[in-house]
C-alpha cells in the first residue's frame, strides 16, 4: 500500500492508494509547528491513513511527502519551510526509521502537479498553477515532474509584470504574486475574514467598488499566469489549483473570459486557444496527497528503505 | 556527412558536419524571396557545402534545415515565414526529393538552440534566448529540444512586462519584444544604419542621452528574459544569441550587471546566481546551420528518405 502526505501549514492531508491509484482511505491531522511536532503528527497521519484502509504500518511498500519549502529530494531534506517551523528536517531518513518503509520528499507544488495530472487524467505536458497564499507552478511531461536544474522550476510568482507594481516580499516590484497571491490580496483588503478572497468575491458580486477593482486584478494575474506558462514551456493544459481555486467556476470562468478577451485584440494569442487550455482541479480532492504518493512510488532511488 | 542549413531573411548559412561533428564546410549563399527562390538556393547551399568538404549530394546522409516561421517539424512543413515570401512550403519534402537524402525542417531558434548547447559543450538543460529583430527562446535538454505541445514554446517575446509599455505587432501591451528586439530598437532609434543597435550602443557609449536610454532599456528585456527562463524553467543556462548577441561583451557584461544588481535588491534573486548562468554563443559561429544538421540526424523518423 502506498502512502501520501500533504503537510500544509495548518494540516495534514494524508491518503491510502490502492493497486488501481484508488483513494482507499483519507485523513486530516493538525501539522503543528516545528521539527519534532511535524515529524510526529506526520507519523500520525500515516499510521491512520493506513489503519483507515484497513492496515497496518507494515503493509506500506512507500511513503511520499508533498512539503512546502526547499526540497532536495534526492536527499529528502526539506529547507526553509517558515510556516512550519523548519530551518531543515531530514524527514525523509526520518520518518523512514519510523515507519519502516522507504520515503520520498517532494515539494508541495511539484507533488500536486502530479496529483493534478492523474486525477484528471491528462496524458500530454501540463503546468499546475497554485494560487494559494503565493503563487507558484509545477510542470509534469511524460507523467513525470519536471525540477529544473536547481529545484526551483515554476517559481513564476516572482516574475516582475508591472514595473509600477508594489514591492514584493522578495524584494522586486511588480512580481505576479503582487497581484495573484491570496496573501497580497488579504493585505490588500485588509479585515479579518477567514477566507479574505472569498470575502472579495462575495462583496465584488455584490458591487463594492474596492472588491471588484481587487478581483479583477487578481483575475488579470491568473491570466497573466496562464499566458507565462504556455508562452514559455507550452504545455498543453495549465490546471489550476490551491486554495483560491475553491471558488470553481467562479474564479475559472473569469480567468477564461480574461484570456478571451485578451485574444480579442491579438491574433496572435487567439492562435494560442489560451482559455480552452485551462482547468480547475476537481473541488476538494487530495491532489496533493495522491500526487504525494505517486512520487514516492515512482522516482529512482527511494531515499532510505 | 551531414549537412545543416539555417535560412535567413538574406542569406542560408551551410555546413557539413563530419563524424566527430567537426564543421567540414562552410558556405553562404542568398535566400531570395518566395517558395521557388528559396527551395532552388537551398538546394544551391547544400550541394555547395557537400563539394566544400570534398563529398558529392550521394555521401549526404541526413540534411537538416533551421528556418523562421511555424514549423511542423513532423510533417517537413513550414508556414507563415513572412520575411521569406512564404506562406506554406512541405519543404522537407521537396528538398528530400531533389537531393536525395532525409531532411528534416525545423523551427530557425530551435535549430540554433542545439547547435549552441553542441558548441558550447553543455550537458545540463539550457534555453537559448535570441535576441534578433524579435526576441524567442528554445529549450535543450538531455540533448534534444523541448518543442512544447503545439510548437510555440519559447514565444516569450511575447510576454508582456509593463502594462504601461507599448502596444506590440503582436496586439498586446509591453511585450518583452517591445524593449529587447532589435526591431523595435531600430524603430525607436529612426535613421538608417545598417546595424542600429550596434549604433545605439556606440552612441550611448558616447553618452548620447537617448542612445543610453534605448541600450539600458534594452538590457534590463534582455534581463528580463533570462529571469523569465529561469524562473519558470530552471534551466541550468541560458545562452544568449541571436543578432544583438554579436555584440559579445559589450552586451553580456551590461546584462550581467543588470542582473547582478536586481540581485542585490532581492535575496531570492540572489540565491538564483542568474548572473553567472548567462553565456553568449561563440561570435560567429554557425550555430543554428550546426545545430540543424544535429537535428537532420538525431530525431526521431525522417520526413522523407
């Protein structure tokens, strides 16, 4: 049985994968903050994601971990990962001692991408473009993920498009996160909502001038997303995922009304089909914790067995 | 022997490639305009090539031709080659069957792509970034070429980068070919050098207020390119080529230091060490007609033998 974990900020999203890649079992565990906490509620998850599927820890013949921050994964070390506490964790070595099988790491977008491309079952190239609270992309050809050179494929939020824009946290102006990260769009809104995104669509369809001119800017951001990654890599599909893609068509109708409109004005980009080649992940489903679990099965060596 | 021909707006550039991929020939010989012209002077540069490295058009065993325009690589076909007077040509074919050989057409930046990661000695992934009269990018990996899902991968001139930048051929707004293409240098420069770009450069070097404004315009797209490839592909690399790209290191140093000093802005950039990734190709070398005999010989099925 193969295992999945998506350790998020908040929580731990793990599932069981039977021989078909049927979900077999799903469970959410609270992640906690720093090493010792992760380590042990990641261990947590596992076991009852196993239990849940009707096994024991010793039916597991992987284990893959999607994380955020910078993932060596041929190492399985994750750096960097702020909003859980970790400067660098060993988890891979780690919980494979624990729970005695081999375990992968793998970043939490790239490990998405892969969920993304198997749930939907899409055979050509594809980019997986995470709106969450930064915005980022996953790319997977040939059911494969691609890393880049350094590990840092897809770090698209950080591609400067308004050289008038507002500072970025990562010190540039203008960077597409500025206009298409639910983090910025919160600030920008300000409040206390839990869902601030949600929030500005709600009081933008109801006609509040400050929420209309914010979603538009972040739909013009999605879009802007979506042209980066077929202009450069041409991917055949770009599916569109993390937390902002819980609002469904909402968000997904607009952006294609954006690329369209786009098109209006340039041949070129109508030549492109950009609207007809965007998706949303399907509603709720663990891409990340399936996409997890592929990875630990599929890659070369597994870290430690 | 193999032979590779890049045709331009003016003239075909040919090699021959002997087994060690030394370069046996060189020669040149003007395009024409128009299906007829174009097909006949080809023709004319293989054969010249063949007999400049001793060997009739029988010892050919593969020819490979780089050309503008969209290329169906698959099929041998090439269209909307504008500067060329061409409309639709099954070039593959017609050329195959006058010289007796396979032939293989493939996209002109594609074809200098391969050529520069063979004569550069790469081995990790590379882009190439050709900045010509427009800007377009290739991509090389484990030695072969990513063409995207449709053909148009790398078409990031077309990316805008300022909503507040100029309206491009293209239809859109501040495209990256709008402030890194020669075209556009040229047209805001006026006056009829041969080499504007080359004249912007020498005027700025003179401290021409204007001149200085077009070349740091210039080299902060050239900059932007290379930010682009790498933070959404993470190739290894990037290779600038291309027109400009005979500039050498009047152009490669001004880039770098673009970088450099974005870098100093951002810690994330920083990390990224964009600077010491760009190289230039050899000054003067065959790039793209070498690397359209490279891909005459290593794809896949030959259109026609």
């Amino acid at each position: 049985m193969r295992l999945g974990l998506d350790i998020g900020g908040t929580k731990i999203d793990a599932v069981a994968l039977g021989g078909d890649d049927a979900v077999l079992s799903r469970v959410r565990v609270a992640t906690g903050f720093g090493s010792d906490a992760v380590v042990r509620n990641a261990h947590e998850a596992a076991i009852q994601a196993a239990e849940a599927a009707g096994a024991s820890a010793a039916a597991l013949t992987s284990v893959g971990i999607g994380i955020p921050g910078v993932v060596d994964a041929r190492a399985g070390v994750v750096r960097h990962a702020v909003n859980l506490g970790l400067e660098e964790l060993a988890l891979g070595r780690v919980l494979s001692e624990r729970l005695g099988a081999s375990v992968r790491v793998e970043n939490d977008v790239n490990a998405a991408s892969l969920g993304a491309y198997h749930l939907l079952g899409l055979t050509a190239s594809m980019a997986y473009l995470n709106l969450g609270t930064g915005v980022a992309a996953g790319f997977v050809s040939d059911g494969d993920v691609w890393r880049g050179a350094r590990g840092t494929a897809g770090e698209i939020g950080h591609i400067p498009i308004d050289p008038h824009g507002i500072r970025c946290a990562c010190g540039q102006i203008g960077c597409l996160e500025t206009v298409a990260g639910g983090g910025w769009v919160a600030r920008k809104w300000g409040g206390d909502a839990a869902f601030p995104v949600l929030e500005v669509f709600d009081r933008a369809d109801a006609g509040d001038e400050r929420a209309l001119a914010l979603r538009s800017e972040l739909i013009g951001g999605a879009a802007a997303g979506v042209r980066i990654l077929i202009l450069t890599a041409d991917v055949e599909t770009v599916v569109i995922g993390g937390g902002i893609a819980n609002l469904g068509e909402r968000l997904l109708d607009r952006v294609r009304a954006n690329l369209d409109e786009l098109a209006l004005g340039s041949q070129f980009l109508s030549s492109l089909e950009l609207s007809s080649r965007v998706r949303l992940v399907p509603p709720g489903s663990p891409v990340a914790a399936v996409g997890a679990a592929l990875a630990g099965d599929i890659e070369n060596a597994p870290v430690d067995a």
